[in-house]
C-alpha cells in the first residue's frame, strides 16, 4: 500500500500554489452551556462554523458541574467528548474546566433577549450582565473572597455550605473568575480595595451620574430612599405625586425611577403607563405594600421592571437599585446574525417544599434532594466527599431514596415521567455503598424501576445483587421525624396493601423536573410551541426540531433526558442546524482562504529559551528575590533571556511581554506565572503574533507555592519555583518543532442497512453534498417500518417510509444498492475500502472516508408461554399487523392478555428492549378505542413508560383493565435483538457488546462512535429505540461523519506517536497496546505505520516498546528525563 | 539530611490528576512542599524506566496517579499503570528501593482534597521510611 500519509511544510506555502481549503461560512447561536450545549457548539465548531455559545449562569456546564459521577463507570468522562482529529484547535484538558476551541466564542452570564429575522439569516441581541469583576484582569486568587464580610447559601453545593458575596460559581472552572452575587454584596467595598490585579470595579464613582427619580407621597419614604442611595453614591431626585413626576421627566432625563403604587391623584400604574409611552428607555420599579402585590404584578405586565415590598429597609431597595445600576449602564449588548439557533436551556428541578411537602423537605434537614447528595457525595462538597448527615455532621449508616418526587404525580400536573431519576438513584446507592465501604444500608422506594436505557438493566442488578442495594416496590405515604436526634420515620404501603414503618438516617428524594425559570419567554422571543407540559415541542419523529425552522432544541429543554440521550439530541440539533445554513447558502458555497499561520522553521537551531517570570501582582516578588532568581537562571544552560514582567495575566502584562519579544531571537517561550489554563487561547494568538510553533510555548505555575497558607519560606518557596521552572525549561528544549501531521480524506461515505436509521443519516449526509453509498441486503429500503403502523402519539410510520425512500432514491447523491451484502472492509479513517456482493453475485469495491452502520435488529422470537402452539398467542408486532389488515378484530374480543419482558431482562438476554412498553400502550389504548368494552390485561415487571410516554400509560390505566382470566388473544412482548452483528464487526474491526449490540466507544459522551475512528453506529444496531430515537441517532452518527467528510485534509493533533524504523524489531506489541486501531503492520513495507489521525497521543505504544523505538512527541525519553533531571536538581 | 523535607516525584495524567492537582492549588488545600509534578498524557505511558530514573536521582518517592478505573481518557492506559506498576514493587528492591518508595493511586478531576491528602500521607510514610538511599550513598 502506498504511504499516504503528507506532512505540510513549513511555513506552508500550499496558498502559493493556490491550493484552498473549504471552509464553512455562518455562524450559530447556542443558549445554554450544560452538556448539550456543549457538545452542539463543539459539533458545527468542528464543521468549521462561527458558534457563539451562551449561558445566563456565570460558569459553564449546567447541572453537569455538580455532578461529580455518572452511571455505569460511576466516574467522569465529559473530556472524551473534545475533538478526536483536529485537536489542537481545542483545549486539552479536563471538560469540567472549561471549554475552548478556536471556533467558539463563550458569553457567560449572558441571556438572549431578542430575535428577528428569518431561519438562515436571524439577528439576534445578546445581553451581557457585568458582574463586577473585569474577568481580563482577575486572577483567581480568592483574596477578595478570603476579606469578604457576607456568608450566604452556596448554590454550588445546593446550599449546604456558605460562600462570601463574591464568589467562584464552580471551584474549578476556567475562567475562574470571581463573581459578585449582588443581592447579597454589602458594597462594603472590602474586596476592591484588596484585589492585587485591580479587577473588581463596583463604579462607585460613576454612580453620581446615574439619575433616580423616587415617586411617593410619603415624606419619610421619600427622605429614606434619598439619604440611604446618596449614600452609596446615586444622584437622586424625589416628586411627591404622580403629576410633579411626569412634570420632572418631562424636564430631565433620569435612568430609574423608583414609583410607589398608592397615591392620590395620579396613581402609580398611571404614571408608569405614561412614562413608559413617552420614555420607553426609562427602567421603573414600583414600590408596594401587600395590599398591592397583584397590581404590582400586573405593572409588571404593562413595563416595570420589578417591585419592591414596603416597608423597607435599606438592605432591600439599594441592592435592587446596585444591580439595575449595574444592568443598565454596565451591561454589555451585542447584536450579531446567525443562521441557526440551538435552544439547549436544560431544565430545573422540582422544589419538594412546594405545596403539599409531604416528605418534609426543609423541615428536617436530613431530607434531602438527589442533587444535594450529589454534592454530599463530591470531592468538593460540604464533607469532601465523607457521608455526613448535614443535620448534625453524623455518619449516615441507612439511607431511603424516594422515587417521583414531582414527576408521575397528577397532584403535581406532572403526568410525565422524569426518565433519569431511577439510574441517578441507583447510582448514588452505589456510591453511598462504596463509600462507606458497604457499611450503609441502602434502599430505594420506587413505584416502576424504569433502566430502558443499553446495560441500565445489568447495573440495576449488580446493584441489588453484588451490592446489596435493598429494592422496595411500594407507595410512600409519608415522611415524618422519628425522634428528637433527627431520624426519620418513612410510612409506605406494598403491593399486598399492607402498610409498614421503618426508620432512617437520612431520606434523598429522587425530585423530578420542570422547565427552567424563563421558558415561556424563550418560547415566545424565539416564536416556538411548548407542549402541553411547558417544556419545547417538537415536530413528529424529530428529537431536536422545533415549531419553527432554524430553531432548534437539544438537551433537556425538550424534556429530561440522560447525558447519552442529551449527547445524541445535541448532535442531531446540530446536524439540523447545518442542513439549514448549508440549504440558505452558507454551507461550502463559498471558499475562503486558507488562514494558516506562518511558523518560523526553527528545527535546525539549539534551543533558545525566553523565561517570562511574573510577578503576579507583587505576591512572588514579596516572597522571593526575583533578581536573585533571574541571575540563576540567566545562567542556565539554553536560556538566552529572562524578563520580570508585572502582572502577565493582564492585557497590559501581556502586551509587555509582546513587545519583550519582538527583538528576541529566542525559538521557545516559557512563561511562569499562574494557571497554565489561562494561558491556552493567549499561547497560540502569541505563537501567530511571533511567528513559533505554539508547542514551542509553554506555561508554568509558579504562583501556586506562594498562596499564603502554606508557609513556606523565602528559600523553600525559591527552590519549588527554581525547580519548576528549570522543569519547564526541561521539557521545552525537547520539544519537537515538526509541523503536525495532515491526511487527505476520502469524502465520499458508506451507510451500511436501509432501515430508517441508515436512510436518515444517507439523507443527512448527502444533504451536504457528499456521495453516500447506501447498502441493503434486503429487497426494499425500510427495515422494521414496514411492520408499524401507528405510534404512541399518533404519527404513521407509513408516511415516513414512503417519504424516507422516496426521497433517498431521488437523491443525486445517494447510491442505493439493494440485495447487496458487505463481504470485507480494510482502511483507516479518511481511506476505506470495502468490497460488497451485488445481487447478481458482482463484487464491487467502494472507496469511503466514513463508514455508518445501521443494521438494525428485530422482533425477539420465542418458544415461551406455548408461543406457536395456538393462533390465539401473538407477538406484539402480530398483533399490530393483525388489526392494521383487518385478520385481527377487536370488537370481537373481550378480553386481551398481555405478556411483557418476554424473554427479556433476565439472563441471557438481560437488557430492556425500551420500545415494548409503548408497543403494548399503543395497541391497548388502539383496541379500547375500537371496542370500548374490551378488557385489557398487562402483565409487566416495571411499566417502562419513560418521558412523556407516562401520559399514555395513565391514559391506559384510566381506560380501566381487570384481570380475568382466560383470555381470548395472548400478546407477547418479546424485546428486540440485534441483527446480523457478528460478521460485520469482524469485516469493519469494532466491537460488540454481550447482547450483540455495537459497542460504543463511550456510552455517555460518545455514544455514536465506534473506538475505531471514522465507523459510527446508528439506530437499533446501538441498542434498542423507538423510531424517533432511531432517527435521532442516525442524526447524530452523520453529524460526526460529516466532522471528517467536510476536509479534503485533515490535522491530526500535535502530540502523536511515531515509529523509529531502524530500533524497531517488528514485535509488534505496541499494535496491541494501541486501544485506538492507529497502529498496523504494513507488509509491502514491512514496517510498523501509524495512522495520525486514529493516534490520540496516549503514549501506551511508547511505554510497552522494547527499543524504545516506538516514541510519543513532546514525550520522548530524553525529554523525560531531562524534566525528572531538572525537577531534582540541586539535590543531595 | 534528616532535616530535609522528602522530594516526591508525582507523574500525573493530563486529565483527571492534574486538575485534581490543580483544584487542591486553587481551593488552597495545604498540602507538603517539595512535590515535582510531571504531567503525563496518560498513566499508561509511564515508562517504568521513568520510575526508575527519579528514584536512582534522588526522589524519595514516585508517585503516579491518573484517571479512576473505568474512565481513563485512553479506554485503558490506567489498566496498563496498574500492571506495570504491580511489577515495578517486584523489581524495585533489586535496585535497592523499598517498594513503598513508588505509589499509585487513582484522582479524580474533581477530588483537590483527595490529592492534598495523598501527598500528605505518602510524606508521613516516606518521613518513617527515611531518606533515599542514594541520597545517604551519595553524602557518604
């Protein structure tokens, strides 16, 4: 085979030669910055486009942040979501610190207030809240923090801990700047003046220019409000009635006016109502006693911006007044156009101390909700993660979950069911088990254990069996103390009737969801439905559209949905988002300019470093003696200059340092100053600036050694920063300056089974102008959809089917080969070959960059409960045909016995099918709308009627049912098995699971991809869905192909590994070492070769070489050792 | 040389320990002078020649942390770590290093405390064990 692997050359003149590179044109909005938001925005990132991401909240992640562990590692994992090829236009480290590529722009406490347009072209505002702290200028040091006077409920650590009025939202976000929590901040003025970088600003001075007009008839009030914002600096003016105001505004412009309800005369809701016609830029906030409450809210209605309840005291109106102040002259707005919108707003959670509290939250503090002891449980929680009860700090020994707290409770109107409480329940009963090493006792109380989820059903039952997870199906009645040490008594009644007591140490409640706070506004701004329970609607058999075109939905928005679910409706609502802006012309159409900087070929030359040392505001040149320090290191081997520079992190540091460098000759930077994650965007912008491969510059943290507190002194802080340093030194001189390696792409695609799955990722794929070979072994396009009828909600899977197949043989772009069959595959990323039989027994051989596979699966079939000894026993899929051709007559049935889990959820096939539940609803609810009288009788283990499905279920079970026994049809949900896995993971090197389904490489953060770069998996082949889950899937699998399609060339990342062939002995264990498939042997060459684009820079291949031929770059052996060398210099 | 604090040699993985490392830095947990992190990409490239190295340069300890079992962002480089690390304690006293010299242990992202803790307790068991001896060869 021939090597087809190129390395650009630098500096790249591939411009020169007027070679482009495509590039996509447009730009997206993506609201909200939780899971899916970040992984739409990382998605059109890395097909080129402009996002710019927003979150209303200071920090970045959403709920993700608080939640330390996710089922089934019961660990992390958020960074296998970063981009696998390309990768150095992303961070490199920890997702939970922060996100950062080259194509996303991050607005924090940012909110959407208005859009215009048309889908392809919208012109969105964007509003910045300013939160006191120039987030260029604050370092993170927590100083403002430390001296603050406020100690208020951390939201954080859902209020069981305190924090200071300013604040770290998340402990380790980047940016980690500190933020000022308004309604709490004294104004004290503590901070500002303690901030060594000048960062907080709370712009008292200004405030004399802010104007505020006080309306009451009330002298005192009057008088009040005018002393006590004087005093914090406002300009105020009063009028005594609603006419001296309009009078005064007529006169003068004012910023706020502060407007009392009551009045003789002219009344508040009057002047408002004037003044708003007349000065629609004026902010009003009315002043009410109770009496008034409702009007105050209905002015609120008609253009106030708030009320303020009197009487008051000066703690209540000046905040108030502090953060208009701030939002009206400190607010930054930003108008831009963006051809789609992603809406991924998340969700809130159920707050159990609303009505009815049966449970007793906030009474007892040893009732708790699940994200509270998400927290009790974190590293960076109330106890460090110790098992406390937050009561009276007692180690907790027996431990209740409550399931439904808020979600399948009419009582609540929520008729839905929150679908991730079960396996997030569980989860924590683990935790809690493991934690306490098997010493607390812990048992879930739950009505429908509901694990439809690929593998939910196994870690249920390690769960109950391997852990000793106590699993009690039952009613609870209620919760109430027990004694006066604050046990609580749980009173519950089982599925006999009978009821029972038991006692607990603490009580977690599984609390459901609602749609987050601003939803109907988001709603109505942006011109989408909401459905019937107020979260967005969405169109049939879509996951991420909306009412609305170009607006789109991913995450929990749309309802709640786990972190794999949000994963996928993420990808497909971005997949949606680039079909439009490729439809309107802003896809490929237009072909920029390649933009790649221009780096100094420095490979030849001996290391020359350039030390930049921060002072970091005083505190290291307090504690060390800096020119001391600079001599030693002038002295050093490779170092050829050595700068103090005030204060790096600031844009003046900054530019200091530029201009430093601009004489220098050196050819590496090394930077010593605070957090090294700061620095990422800044070292490649300073690498383009000067000229030097980005890997040529490095930062490390020297600040970190003199925090106080650790009390080290003058020499010992010396000799940490002096070893740091010299490491850094160390590691940079090794470093590699080669450019980083490219391979040219193949961009034509395969999508193997023409079920709804493959023809929808076919459709998206070819959509976007790539050629999509589209395989069937069957005679027709359509899989399973020629079996479905009807859905749950109504939909005709008929329709989609004629629709689906008509408009994939239409597609220019789209082969379709029917009665063909895969018979081997070989390639890499980029560059597939594969062969296929034909119907007429031709072999063909397709070149392809990506491969898709979607082989579906079908009806289990089975020998139990005397299946095939009567006409009167059906599977589900029967039955459905059976009423749809008229065989199967429902009026002539009285009674109809159904058999769920058939053969499922018990060993060997120990996994729920997801979709049998609906099937089972479905043609029950179908048949007693047909003949009312019918009685129909479900047995079942858990009702899986997940999301929104619950509605149906309670519709079911409203239909009324009795059991009576015999039965004239007995149905039997038999589940779903895989289709023909076995020989196409072994044609296509992937994986598969124990059931037969496709092994994802990931199944939280990558549950599309296989671990072989470049072969994605779509619809049942995954495991198990519903149609429209199918859909979303195959969305999701072509978003990811279409990330390596869209290149003619494509960048592998800077870390990579290579052979040195002349140690290498071809022994061949670094191919099995590679959990990537990048490494093979090449037999025309007889060597080992590397697919750098499959290469994800473990180093594992390096590591298990004998000869150490096989190396990692930016890791070799000698650099290595040189850093070990320089981090114990000095010592003996 | 009693008097001086032990070196300890920490190879950490780019993405759960080195923020972890990082996290206890910021949430200013205190924790023992004279760590010398070395961030890997991974455990799983952790040549034992590394181990090995630090301690024949003095270190007092090695300490090599990453990612919890099961998440490792290379599938499976702790898994490696693990077994590597199990035969290194076989081979270390050969070289004249008590095997409690090399420790490895698994930090999350989100567990600052758990790595502040972990170099605390290494200190107090590297203080019983004294000084490296090459440190003792090297005075004499």
């Amino acid at each position: 085979m021939k090597r087809i692997i190129n390395y650009h050359v630098h500096p790249v003149i591939l411009s020169k030669k007027g070679r482009y590179m495509k590039k996509k044109i447009g730009s997206c909005l993506v609201v909200g910055a939780g899971i899916s938001g970040i992984r739409s925005a990382l998605d059109l990132a890395e097909l080129g486009y402009q996002v710019t991401l927003i979150d209303k909240e200071p920090n970045l992640g959403g709920t993700l942040m608080q939640l330390d562990y996710q089922f089934p590692s019961d660990h992390c994992g958020m960074c296998k979501m970063l981009p696998l090829v390309e990768r150095d236009k992303a961070s490199q480290y920890c997702l939970r610190k922060g996100v950062f590529h080259e194509n996303i722009d991050i607005m924090l406490s940012t909110e959407l207030v208005a859009l215009d347009g048309e889908p392809g072209k919208f012109q969105v505002t964007l509003r910045q809240k300013s939160r006191f702290v120039d987030p260029e200028r604050c370092i993170g040091c927590g100083e403002c923090s430390r001296v603050c006077p406020v100690e208020v409920p951390d939201g954080f650590n859902a209020g069981l801990t305190l924090r200071k009025a300013i604040y770290l939202p998340v402990p380790h976000n980047i940016p980690n700047t500190y933020t000022v929590d308004v309604t709490s901040c004294t104004q004290c003025g503590e901070c500002e003046k303690i901030c060594p970088s000048g960062a907080i600003d709370f712009g008292v001075e200004a405030r004399s220019r802010f104007r505020i007009l006080v309306v009451d008839d009330e002298l005192v009030v009057r008088d009040s409000l005018k002393e006590w914002l004087e005093d914090d600096g406002f300009h105020v003016e009063m009028a005594e009635s609603g006419t001296e105001a309009l009078d005064m505004l007529a006169k003068d412009s004012f910023h706020l006016m502060l407007l009392d309800i009551k009045m003789p005369g002219v009344d508040g809701v009057e002047v408002l109502k004037r003044a708003k016609d007349l000065y629609p830029e004026l902010t009003v906030v009315m002043m009410t006693a109770y009496a008034t409450v409702e009007t105050a809210v209905e002015a609120m209605k008609i253009g106030a911006h708030d009320y303020v309840m009197k009487p008051f005291a000066p703690d209540t109106p000046v905040p108030v007044v502090a953060q208009l102040y701030q939002d009206i002259l400190r607010t930054g707005e930003r108008l831009m156009d963006v051809g789609a919108v992603i809406l991924s707003a998340g969700f809130d959670s159920f707050q159990p101390d609303e009505d009815n509290n049966i449970f007793g939250y906030g009474v007892s503090p040893n009732v708790v909700t699940s994200i509270e002891f998400e927290r009790i449980i974190s590293g960076t929680g109330p106890n460090q993660g110790k098992i406390l009860r937050p009561g009276d700090g007692k180690e907790v020994r027996k431990i209740a979950w409550l399931q439904c707290v808020g979600s399948r409770d009419m009582q609540e109107d929520a008729d839905f069911c929150s679908s991730v409480c079960c396996m997030f329940a569980i989860k924590e009963a683990l935790l809690a088990k493991e934690r306490s090493d098997n010493q607390a006792d812990a048992t879930i109380f739950y009505m429908d254990m509901r694990t439809f989820g690929k593998d939910f059903q196994r870690y249920r039952d390690r769960a109950e069996k391997d852990y000793g997870v106590r699993f009690v199906r039952c009613r609870v009645h209620t919760v109430s103390p027990a004694d006066e040490e604050g046990n609580l008594k749980i009173v519950y009644v089982d599925q006999s009737g009978e009821t029972h007591e038991e006692i607990f140490d603490l009580v977690v409640l599984s609390t459901g969801q609602r749609p987050p706070v601003g939803t109907e506004k988001l709603a109505e701004m942006c011109g989408v439905e909401l459905n019937p329970w107020g979260f967005c609607k969405l169109q049939d058999f879509s996951l991420s559209r909306t009412s609305r075109e170009g607006i789109l939905v991913s995450g929990s928005f749309s309802g709640l949905c786990d972190i794999s679910d949000s994963v996928i409706q993420a990808s497909s609502a971005s997949l949606w988002a680039s079909r439009l802006i490729h439809s309107k012309g802003g896809g490929l159409a237009e072909e920029t300019e390649t933009k790649e900087a221009q780096f100094r070929d420095v490979g030849s030359e001996p290391p020359q470093v350039f030390l930049a040392l921060c002072t970091c505001g005083g505190t290291i040149g307090e504690a060390v003696d800096l020119n001391a320090l600079t001599e030693s290191f002038k002295n050093t081997e490779s170092v050829a200059e050595v700068q103090v520079i005030e204060r790096i992190c600031t844009q003046e540091g900054w530019d200091d340092l530029q201009e430093a460098m601009r004489n220098s000759n050196a050819n590496r930077v090394l930077i010593a100053a605070c957090n090294p994650y700061v620095y990422a965007k800044k070292v490649r912008e300073l690498g383009e600036r000067i000229g030097l491969n980005p890997s040529l510059i490095d930062v490390v943290d020297i600040w970190t050694p003199a925090f106080p507190g650790r009390d080290l002194n003058g020499n010992q802080l010396t000799r940490e920063i002096s070893a740091t340093v010299a490491m850094g030194i160390a590691r940079l001189k090794g470093m590699d300056p080669c450019p980083i390696p490219t391979a040219r792409i193949i961009q034509k695609a395969l999508v193997v089974g023409g079920g709804i799955a493959g023809m929808t990722a076919a459709l998206s794929i070819a959509h976007h102008g790539f050629d999509v070979t589209l395989v069937e072994q069957a005679e027709e396009l359509g899989g399973n959809l020629h079996y479905l009828y009807r859905t749950l909600e109504g939909y005709s899977p008929q329709e989609l089917l004629e629709d689906a197949v008509l408009k994939v043989e239409d597609h220019p772009n789209i082969n379709v080969y029917k009665n063909t069959k895969v018979i081997g595959s070989e390639g890499q990323v980029g560059r597939f070959v594969t062969a296929v039989e034909r119907a007429d027994g031709s072999v063909e051989t397709l070149e392809h960059g990506v491969t898709v596979l979607a082989t579906g699966g079908q009806e289990a079939k089975t020998a139990e409960y005397a299946y095939g000894e009567s006409g009167a026993i059906l599977t589900q899929h029967e039955l459905e045909k059976g009423l749809q051709d008229g065989t199967l007559d429902p009026t002539k049935f009285r009674t109809v016995a159904m058999i769920q889990c058939v053969g499922s959820r018990e060993e060997p096939r120990n996994y729920c099918s997801r979709v049998c539940c609906s099937s089972t609803l479905k043609n029950s609810l179908y048949m007693k709308e047909k003949n009312p009288d019918l009685q129909v009788c479900v047995f079942y283990r858990d009702m899986m009627s997940y999301g929104f499905i619950e509605t149906y279920y309670t519709k079911a079970r409203n239909a009324g049912r009795e059991i009576t026994i015999p039965a004239d049809v007995l149905v039997l949900g038999t589940g779903i098995v895989p289709g023909n896995y076995k020989e196409l993971a072994d044609q296509f090197g992937v994986d598969f699971n124990e059931d037969g389904f496709f092994q994802e490489a990931e199944s939280k953060w990558r549950p599309v991809d296989f671990i072989k770069e470049g072969i994605f998996m779509c619809g049942i082949a995954h495991s198990p869905r519903s149609i429209t889950e199918s859909i979303a899937s195959a969305e999701a699998s072509a978003q990811r192909a279409l990330r390596i399609l869209n290149n003619e060339r494509l960048a592998a990342g800077s870390i990579v590994a290579e052979v040195r062939h002349s140690l290498c002995v071809l022994c061949e264990r670094c191919i099995a070492a590679c959990p990537y498939h990048a490494r093979r042997y090449d037999k025309a060459e007889d060597k080992i070769v590397v697919d750098e684009l499959m290469c994800q820079g473990c180093g594992s291949c390096a590591a298990v070489c004998l000869n150490s031929a096989s190396v990692l770059r930016g890791y070799r052996d000698q650099q290595v050792f040189e850093v070990i060398d320089a981090a114990l210099e000095g010592l003996g | 040389m009693s008097d001086k604090e032990p070196i300890i040699v920490a190879f950490v993985c780019n993405w759960c320990t080195f923020t972890a490392a990082d996290l206890a830095g910021t949430s200013r947990l205190v924790y023992p002078q004279n760590v010398r992190l070395i961030r890997m990409m991974c455990t799983g490239m952790v040549d034992p020649k590394y181990v090995i190295k630090a301690l024949l340069q003095g270190a007092d300890a090695v300490l090599i942390s990453g990612c919890h079992p099961g998440d490792c962002h290379y599938i499976n480089g702790n898994y490696k770590a693990r077994r590597r690390v199990k035969l290194l304690k076989e081979i270390l006293p050969r070289f004249g290093f008590d095997e409690r010299r090399l420790k490895l242990t698994w930090i999350g992202a989100s567990e600052g405390n758990e790595f502040a803790e972990i170099i605390k307790e290494m200190v107090a068991e590297v203080k019983t064990l004294g000084p490296s001896p090459v440190k003792e060869q090297m005075v004499l």
